[in-house]
C-alpha cells in the first residue's frame, strides 16, 4: 500500500498528537505531543509503511503489539520502532483518513529549545533536521553579553593609503604606498548576521516563501539570557505570520550599520508584511534600520544541558517564547526494555 498523496504537510492527527511538519522522498518530519511534552521526530516511509499495513489486517492492535510484531523483521534499525505510538496514529491517520488539514501555512518551529542530558544527541539531531539549510551558529558561556551576540563597536584593521604632510598619496617605485592602521567599526555579531541574511533572502524572494536564515545557539543556559538577549527578549514574541509582534527601535550605531547593509534592497512583499501591523510601513522602517522585527525565515532553535549545576536558570517569560523538545537518554540502539508488573517501558 503506497503512501503517496496519503498524509500532507499540515496534516495533524484528530486528537493533536501528530502533526505532519515537512517531509522527503524517505521520511516524515513529525511534531509528536505525548504526556505533556511536545518534539520532532524523524518516521521513516518505509516504517510507517508496515505499520500501515499491519494495522489494515489488524484494527484491533495495540502499538505495543504492532512494536513486538514488526521488530526485526526487516533491516530496518530497531531503534526506530521506538515510535511505535507516534507510527500507529500516523498509520490510522492513514488507513482512515481521520486527519484535517491544517490550513496555516506549516513550518518548522521558529524558536525551539532541544534539552536534556549531555550525551543524548541534541546537536546532532539539530544538523541533521536542518542539512543543507544556511546556519549560522554560536556557542553561550558566561562572559557572553549583549555585544558578543549582536553587535558592537569594535577596534579592527584597515588597510589605508599613506599620505604626506600635503596631503597627497606617497609613492614609491611607482607604486602608492599603503598601511594598516587601527580603526573602530560597528561589527555584527552572530545574531546581527543571521538578521540581515534573513531579510535579504525576503528581499531576493519575488513570491511566496524565502529561504530559510537559521541561527543555533549551542548550550543557551551557560551564559545569563536576560543580559545577552537584552531588549531582543520582545521580538520572540511572534503572530501567526512568523514576524515579531513587537518591533524594537535600534540604537544609533546599530541603525547606521543597518541602513548601510540594507541600502539599494527592497521586498516585494511590503505590502503584505505592513497589513500585519494596521499599514504601518514597518518593512521600510526595517531597511532604513530604525527597528528590529524579525521576519518569518528566521529560525533561532538552541541546545540545553539541564543536567550541569553551574548554569544559568532561565526565566519562565523567557521560556514560554520557545519550543521545547526533551532528548531522552538513548539506549545506543540495543532495544532495551524494562518490564514493570507488566508494562514495558524503553
């Protein structure tokens, strides 16, 4: 029983459990709610195939059974039968069409926070959910600030000509001379750059969806949030569109940086991104750098150690701006399972 056509992007289980977020030629990207906690899972077609036709002979199965019945009959890794409770409603979903379509426009989550212990994959499960995406990563500890993660004014070097007490270049062998000499820039940080990058994949869009800016923060509560993030805090908060709800005014240094990086762009789409925000002409506001709004191509997804003492606590207005998805300790794929009075748990 093929699976083509059968579950789309957008498609969410009747009882929310399952919402199908993006898929391939091989897998579906999954958000799977169970027990309170929320996280994306990676079901393979193939997989979901066998449970779709396991259950088309038997509607009465439980996934437990379906698990037991279908572990280790094909090559396909143990470890994936895992899923089993998120494989059988995918499987229903299937054979039943007991699904609705989710009429937003689907996306990946814009803020997500992956946590749990050392060791459980987190990273790893972030470079393999975004393969082949343009990334920009960053790493918090506890000397990060405000100016590390966005931006600052900054001694640099720049190469400038040499010039005599008249004014004019100094040449030597017929060549202009030049030297180096020490100046202070305005230089964008790892938020900062995956901003304009955003914006300008708005600006190189004609229709529809741009590409996708992601910026990782590698272990987000080794460094303080609160004085990092600063007044960046209120554009986390975004509406159905994906864009800030609440645009924050840049500061002078940074509204100059922002003009110069922003000149000569335009969006086409300025007139839709402005019916957002009651026509206020917020995207010219953005290229003119008066104001930080974070468009809807900006993914910021990060990583949580919750296990070390020596990290920062995190707020919870903070937290409630994110996604969370916990990482279970693993049981490096040997299919172990702990038997309770009779319930098996993995």
């Amino acid at each position: 029983m093929g699976l083509n056509n059968r579950l789309q992007i957008g498609d969410v289980s009747n009882n929310g459990q399952v919402e199908i977020v993006d898929e391939d030629r091989l897998c579906y990207l999954v958000r799977s709610t169970s027990k309170g906690a929320t996280g994306l899972r990676t079901i393979s077609k193939s997989l979901l195939e066998e449970y779709v036709n396991y259950w088309s002979e038997h509607s009465d199965a439980t996934s437990e059974s379906a698990r037991q019945s279908l572990s280790g009959r094909s090559e396909i890794d143990k470890f994936e039968y895992g899923y089993s409770s998120t494989l059988s409603v995918m499987a229903q979903m299937v054979l039943q069409s007991t699904h609705k379509v989710n009429n937003k426009v689907s996306c990946l989550p814009l803020q997500q926070i992956f946590y749990g212990a050392p060791g459980t994959g987190k990273s790893f499960t972030i470079n393999q959910e975004i393969k082949g995406e343009d990334v920009i990563r960053t790493t918090f500890h506890p000397d990060s600030d405000y100016s590390s993660f966005v931006g600052a004014y900054k001694p640099t070097t720049r190469e400038i000509t040499m010039r005599d007490l008249s004014g004019n270049p100094v040449v030597e062998h017929a060549q202009i001379l030049t030297e180096e000499k020490i100046v202070y820039e305005f230089v964008p940080q790892a938020f900062l750059q995956a901003y304009i990058e955003a914006w300008e994949k708005y600006a190189a869009c004609d229709e529809g969806n741009p590409h996708r800016q992601f910026l990782v923060i590698e272990e987000i509560n080794r460094g303080n949030c609160a004085q990092i993030f600063g007044d960046l805090f209120q554009l986390l908060d975004r509406n159905d569109r994906g864009f800030s709800d609440y645009p924050v005014k840049a500061d002078s240094d940074m509204k100059r940086y922002l003009a110069k990086a922003f000149k000569g762009q335009s969006i086409r789409q300025a007139g839709a991104i402005n019916s957002l925000y009651g026509g206020r002409d917020v995207v010219s506001e953005v290229l003119e750098g008066n104001i930080l709004l974070l468009p809807s191509n900006l993914f910021i997804w990060a990583t949580m150690n919750t296990s070390d003492q020596s990290l920062f606590p995190i707020d919870s207005a903070f937290k409630r701006r994110w996604d969370w998805s916990y990482m279970p300790i693993s049981d490096a794929k040997k299919g172990y399972v702990i038997d309770v009075a009779g319930s098996r748990y993995d």
